[in-house]
C-alpha cells in the first residue's frame, strides 16, 4: 500500500513544534537540571530543528511539488513513516516535566529525519 504525504503539511507540523519549543517555560521543579543547561539544550535542539527544516524545505523545492508518494513501501518503510508522520503532529506541552521534553524532541528530530529520507 502506498504511503502519501504533503511536505507543506509535516514543513508547517514541524514549524509549530519549533515554536513550542521555543515557548517552552523552563523546569524549575525539584529534581529538574539547571536552568543554564536547560536553555543551552533546548538552544541546541531548536537549531537541530532548524536544520531539518531547512532541509525539508530543500526537498520540496528540488522536487518543485508537494506531494510524496512512497510507493511500494516495506511493512517496515511504511510502519515507520506512518509513526513519524503521527510523532510530528504530537504538540509539545508547555507543563511537560524537562526529562519528558528530551524524548519527545528525540521523536520530533528523529520523524523529521524520517521524513526527509523518504521524501
């Protein structure tokens, strides 16, 4: 079965979880790490985001469309991108515990990264 997406669509997913992270109000709960090592890994994760934005918008504009279709894809190939499509669309939640913050940027680079492989 093939698996369809739009670029414009997972450019604009990734767009809004940019600005969430950027928004994100830094963990001052017990337990929490540093505030200075907060802001340097959420500085370091925004410009990684960046990146595969950037990389993403490359992509669309190469192939002068929007639209993917991988087509036929492996159970796994198609496993995996339906999971990073639905990763990216997770917003990021201003209360999340920092600890929860990593993995959840972890998800975010990583469908991106899955994304753009595809594309």
């Amino acid at each position: 079965m093939d698996v369809s997406f739009n670029l414009d669509d997972q450019i604009a997913q990734l767009e809004q979880r940019y600005a969430e992270l950027k928004a994100y109000p830094l963990d001052t709960s017990p337990g929490a790490p540093p505030i200075p090592a907060q802001q340097t890994r959420i500085t370091a994760w925004l410009a990684q985001i960046n990146v595969e934005l950037v990389y993403l918008k490359n992509i669309r504009a190469n192939r002068a469309a929007a639209s993917v279709t991988v087509s036929p894809p492996t159970q796994q190939e198609e496993d995996n991108l339906n999971d990073a499509l639905e990763q990216l669309s997770i917003p990021i939640q201003r209360n999340e515990a920092f600890g929860n913050l990593l993995a959840a940027v972890t998800s975010i680079l990583n469908a991106a990264g899955t994304i753009a492989g595809k594309a």
